[in-house]
C-alpha cells in the first residue's frame, strides 16, 4: 500500500524555484491545489501572468519532482495564472485593468505602434485579457494595423451613454481614428487631448483587463503628461533604433517619466539590422562575394549549398544596448527590419498573427514574456500559502 502524502508532495514542491523571485512556489502560495488519490497526484499552480517565459519549466520542474517520490504513478498539474495590478490606492479612472503600461518613443519613425500591436496581440495569444489604447492623437495608426475601421458601437451603463472598444487578435481597442474621418486631421490643443484621454479611460468599456497597452505619440509632449497625471502607470516601454540620433532623443523620454515617478520597465531596440542572403549559382564552398553597403565593402563567404549570409545594420549597432546599461533598465527585446513586418502593418494582420512561427514573431513573443515577467515580479506581494 502507498504511504504517499499530501505533505510529501509539498515538500516535494517545494524544492521547485521561481528563478525571478527566487523563492520556491509553495512558498509563494502558487501551489492553490494539491490532492492525493492513492497513487495519483492532482496539482493547480497558479503564477502571477499567463505570459510567464518560464511556465513550462517550471511545470516540467513539478512534475519531475513529484514523479520522484515513491509509490506515485500518474501526475496531472494543470498551470493558471491571475494577473496581480499595482499596489497603491485604486484609480479614479480605468478600476477594472490590473496594469496600464505607456509604449514610447523619444523621436518618431521608430516603429512604436508596430511595436505596440505585436506586443498586445503576443500577450492575449497567451490568454491575457489585452486592451490598446491609441493616445497618439495626431497619427492614430493602431486601426490600420489592427486591420479595424467604423465607429465603435455606444452603449449605456448605469445611464451612462459609453463605447464598446473595437476587438481584433483578441485584443480590446480604441483610437481617435475610429471617430473621424479616415482623412480628417485631429487639430487639437494640450486641454482637448487631456480630455479624450480621459473619456477614453473612463467612457469605454473596457471591462476586465489583464494589460492595457497605450500606443503613445513620440517625444514628450501632452498625451505623456496628461495619462501619467490621470491614472497611476504600472511603467513604460521605450521603443528606439540604435541610430545615435534616436537614443539621444530616449534620453528626453526616460527623464520625463522619472518626473512623473513611472518606472521603465524595458527597452524594445527596434531596426536592430537586417538579415541578407544570397545564392550563387554554381558557387563553391569557400568561394567568396563581395557586397557593397553604404559605401562599404563586406566579404562573404560561400557555404556548402553556395549561400551566403550577413546582417547589414541598416541604423548602426548596440545603441539600445548601451542606453540600457548607462540607466540600468533591461533590453526586453531586439528586432531585426523585415519586409513582412511592413506588409502586415499595412493588412491589418501583424506579423505574430500572420506569421507565428517566423523568427520575428517568436522574438515580439520573448518580448512580450520578459514585458509581463518585468511586470509580475514588480507587483507582486506573497500570496495566500495553502495549508
């Protein structure tokens, strides 16, 4: 007869660590579910976001160290997660959204919005609860990425007439761009922009969220100020190129929201190079080509099938890397310049959605995992253990 225990399992359990808060998950409280029939083991883990770049390590983790123990034959755990919000007092505005982070930019042209469209729908893909705000009043692009047009639908809450956020990819939107004409320019001083932020955060029904992602417009005027006086922020993203001229301009946005006491949580280095490769018909291995960049000449040599292959850094070399070291806040993420990214801004189908297994979707996926694990270990605070 078995002399398995539930205490064994625990125990068992908790030689599993979370390798960002360093502790292990029973002491965490993630263990929510832990039974014993016989020789079987049921077990609920619940982590802090269903992002989590480690949850399927630390499920195999589990399941390895309950398979250990003597006498145990079959294993099932099945991995949730519950998105904590910030600490603080609660907000006036936007209640029912755990976590508001602002996407931005110092300078324009840096792919903020393609950033904040991969990144939202790569966050739902796991089963988050994903919200975009578009606050960049003066270019609202995030309609035409996310592939929506018309105006939202009203509705009434308690007497109060509201929109009903467009939904695409899983993911609950709103933009100026949905309420003007496709041609019309939004002419509007500092106090109307304040003003449809603020109707955007408190007269749509966005429901509950997990993440609202909020496409900023670039450099730091009064979209920035204006969201980060409205509702507590959990942080920021910064997006640049590692072109000189852009990280110069990221310096102004990271001072910025110091001011405002919002922490950056990552940098995204967009434009980081673009991969080149040829063919040479007839070529042989170790034969080499010349290609001619920027005034520039680079040999390359021919591999076994007659291709060559370089990275051309179309807008330099390690700029955001080194912004991230001078101010001691992480690179969440590098990407390189591809055409599909341009062609599914265009379509409506960005390129995680249109090309989930392509290179460049897997890293807005590692992206958007490092943004959602910044995320966690900042809010969280022990949870309940079970007894």
């Amino acid at each position: 007869m078995s002399n398995l225990s539930r205490e064994a399992v625990l125990t068992a359990l908790g030689r599993v660590q979370d390798p960002d808060l360093h502790k292990d998950i029973v002491t965490l409280g993630f263990v929510t579910k832990c039974e014993v029939e016989g020789t079987q083991v049921s077990v609920v883990i619940n982590l802090t976001t269903p992002a989590c770049p480690v949850k399927d390590q630390l499920k195999a983790q589990a399941e390895a160290e309950i398979r250990s123990l003597p006498g145990v034959t079959d294993v099932e755990i099945e991995m949730t997660a519950v998105v904590r919000g910030q600490e603080g007092a609660p907000r006036e505005l936007a209640k029912t959204i755990q976590n508001i982070i602002a996407i931005s930019s110092g300078k324009g042209g840096v792919g903020k919005s393609t950033v904040s469209v991969n990144l939202a729908c790569a966050l739902a893909k796991t089963g988050a609860k994903v919200g975009l705000l578009d606050c960049d009043i003066y270019g609202p692009d995030i309609p035409m990425m996310m592939g929506l047009t018309g105006h939202p639908e009203q509705t009434e809450v308690d007497g109060k007439p509201m929109l009903t956020p467009k939904e695409r990819h899983g993911v609950k939107t709103m933009s100026v761009g949905y309420l003007l004409k496709e041609e019309q320019p939004a002419v509007w001083r500092g106090p109307m922009v304040h003003k449809l932020i603020e109707q955007f955060l408190s007269d749509v029904v966005w429901g509950d969220l997990d993440y609202l992602l909020v496409d900023m417009p670039p450099g730091t005027g009064d979209a920035q100020l204006s969201l980060a006086q409205l509702v507590p922020l959990t942080g920021a993203v910064l997006v640049t190129t590692p072109q000189a001229v852009a990280t110069f301009d990221v310096t102004k946005a990271i001072t910025m929201f110091k001011q405002v006491n919002t922490e950056i949580l990552g940098l995204v280095e967009n434009m980081a190079g673009q991969s080149i490769e040829g063919l040479v018909e007839g070529g042989q291995e170790g034969q080499t080509v010349r290609l001619a960049v920027g005034g520039q000449e680079e040999v390359l040599s021919i591999d076994s099938e007659g291709r060559f292959r370089t990275t051309i850094d179309i807008f330099g070399r390690g700029g955001g890397e080194r912004l991230a070291a001078r101010f001691g806040f992480p690179m969440i993420g590098q990407l390189p310049l591809d055409p599909s990214v341009r062609v599914g801004s265009d379509g409506g189908e960005p390129v995680i959605i249109s090309n989930p297994e392509s290179p460049l979707a897997k890293r807005f996926s590692e992206a958007a995992g490092k943004l959602a694990q910044r995320i966690a270990v900042r809010s969280f605070a022990s949870l309940p253990v079970l007894d």
